[in-house]
C-alpha cells in the first residue's frame, strides 16, 4: 500500500480510469456480437439499429485510445458490408 497521500489518491484514480476504459471497450465488443447476431437472424431493422450503435462505441473506443484506428475501421467496414448485402437479398 502506498505511503503518500498523493500516491493513495492516484491509485484511486487509476482504479476509476481503468474500470471505465473496460467499460467502454466491453460496450463495443458487446455491440459488435449484438449487430451480428442481428444479422443472422435477418432482422434488417434491428440490424441497422445496432449497426449505428456499434459504429459509435467503435468510435468512442478510437478515440480513447482503447482499440486501434485499424482495427476499428476494419470492423466497422466488415459489418457495414454484411448489413448492407443483407439489405440486397
């Protein structure tokens, strides 16, 4: 345990830091498996809904610096195109 005031206080705020960056990054990778379950079951509704949801927690994960730009456009860019071949049967 640390011994300085300061140190205790940052240890708190790593704690704080840490829990909502797993938050955030579980949300997209939660919205990434809700939008293809959504596919599968050839709901185009619900899976354009929940397209819209995952782009923006993708995007909120970039921008924080918790997921990489590459990644996160190449999973953005694969679900768009399953939605949208959805769109064309």
């Amino acid at each position: 345990m640390a011994n300085v005031k300061n140190a205790v206080k940052k240890i708190k705020q790593i704690n704080k830091t840490t829990l909502a960056n797993q938050q955030a990054k579980s949300t997209a990778k939660n919205a990434i498996k809700k939008t293809d379950k959504a596919i599968l079951s050839q709901n185009k509704e619900e899976a354009q809904k929940c397209l819209k949801h995952a782009i923006k927690s993708l995007d909120n994960a970039k921008v924080k610096g918790l997921m990489h730009r590459n990644k996160v456009d190449r999973e953005k860019s694969r679900l768009t195109k399953k939605v949208n071949s959805m769109e064309s049967k």
